[in-house]
C-alpha cells in the first residue's frame, strides 16, 4: 500500500467520525499521530476530495467531510445557528472592548469608541464602533487620518444584514471591520470569509457568549481604500468632539 493510499484510508476513518467535518490543520495533526512515519500528508491532504470523491467531500475551502453526511449538512448548520446567543443583553456589551482590541491588538487607530444606535441619523446606518489612526509627534511620516468602523452582531439569523452593513460603512470609512461569532456554521464562515476578501472588510470572530473575554480572533485584515469625503466629514462632525478631542 502507497503513503498516498494509506493517509486516503485513515483520512476517510477519521473522518466517518466527524459530522462537521474537520479543517486542514486538524486533519493534519490527527493524520501525523496516527500515522508518524508518513511525510507526505501535507501534499495529500487538499485533495482528498479528488483521490477519493465517492467518501470525501469539500464543502469549503480548507474544511473536509465524508460524504455520508452531506446530506444532513444544511440540517446540521440550522440546528447549529439555531443554538447560539440571540442578542443576550445586546450587542453594545461588546463595543467597549472591541475598541480597545482595535487600539492595543490590531493597533488599527490611535483612539476607537463605541458608538451604535443611529448616532448618524441616516437609513445607511451607524457604526457599533468608529476609530481613528492619526501619527503620533514621534512619527517620521506624517500621515493623513484614517478613519476605522466596525460593524458587530451577535444574532446569527442576521448575518447577511451585518455585511451589508459593514460595506455600506466603505462610504466613509477608510477601513471597515465585521465582526461576529465564533460559533456560526462552517459554511457561512467560509462564505463571509471570501466575501469580506472580495469586498475589502476585515473580518474578526469572537465569543458572543463571553462579554468578559470575547477573544477577538482575527481571520482577514481590513484593506485600505479611500472613502468619500463628503459622507466621511458629514458623519465625523456628530462624533467629533470625542473622537479627535
């Protein structure tokens, strides 16, 4: 029996076990234990789907499942987004801190607060959090500010309604964030993940039952991009006095 052959084999015994399937690197560590003297699974792994079609399936990128539960996929997601947190207590519990993840983790701005409502008073909506990135005296370059927003949800049914959000908050914002939890289904995270790529958003998971320690976890960075200056100067004005004072 070829190495090719026998990481197929354990890789469909593995994964017979897992309904939701497992992720490259779980895979990959479970397939170095069980297997140790095996070198090549790194190379054999993304393409299990091909070597073996009839038992291995790959419902997203980097996440593999045996066939014998695609059925039952679209099932297990809405069990799954049925049993998480609807809005305990309200997503603002989660503004302060993820403003100061902004500042001290991702050092994204120089100052971020909460905002939320509809501080902005328009159909286009507010950010839940608005930063901004100024030079420090210290700084070299002196660069123009950058205005960072975020957009965070807790409810899991309202998922398309954040990113749409989010993209709306490009208008005036040089970096836009989405940020939601943890535990939604593999295949929204792989959607909202090449979403947020395609349109420029970072993205951010965190646990939406712990206002505590929420445990921000970034999985795609913001980029760049010049916003339009009329809306952005419009909406600063309301926040002003405690973003740039």
């Amino acid at each position: 029996m070829t190495q090719k052959e026998r990481i197929c084999n354990k890789a469909v015994e593995l994964l017979e076990k897992e309904p939701r399937g497992l992720r490259f690197l779980e895979l990959m560590r479970r397939l170095k234990q069980e297997l140790p003297d095996v070198k090549s699974a790194r190379r054999v792994i993304p393409n299990l789907h091909v070597f073996r079609p009839e038992e291995i399936s790959k419902p997203a990128r980097g996440l593999f499942r045996h066939t014998r539960f695609r059925e039952t996929e679209v099932e297990s997601d809405i069990k799954l987004v049925e049993g998480l947190p609807r809005n305990k207590g309200g997503e603002d519990r989660f503004y302060k801190s993820f403003a100061e993840y902004l500042v001290e983790e991702l050092e994204e701005c120089t100052k971020a607060i909460p905002l939320g409502g509809n501080c902005f008073k328009n159909k286009w909506g507010t950010p839940d959090v608005i930063g901004v990135l100024r030079p420090r005296e210290s700084d070299i370059l002196q660069f123009p500010a950058e205005i960072v927003s975020a957009e965070v949800k807790v409810d899991s049914n309202a998922l398309i309604t954040a990113f749409g959000q989010a993209c709306s908050y490009r208008l005036f914002s040089h970096k836009v964030y989405l940020v939601i939890p943890d535990a939604v289904s593999e295949s929204d995270l792989a959607q909202l993940d090449a979403l947020c790529r395609v349109f420029g958003l970072g993205f951010i998971l965190f646990d939406a039952e712990n206002p505590e320690e929420p445990n921000y976890q970034i999985r795609v960075r913001a980029t760049r991009h010049e916003p339009d200056m009329f809306y952005a100067n419009r909406n600063l004005k309301v926040v002003e006095d405690e973003l740039f004072g």
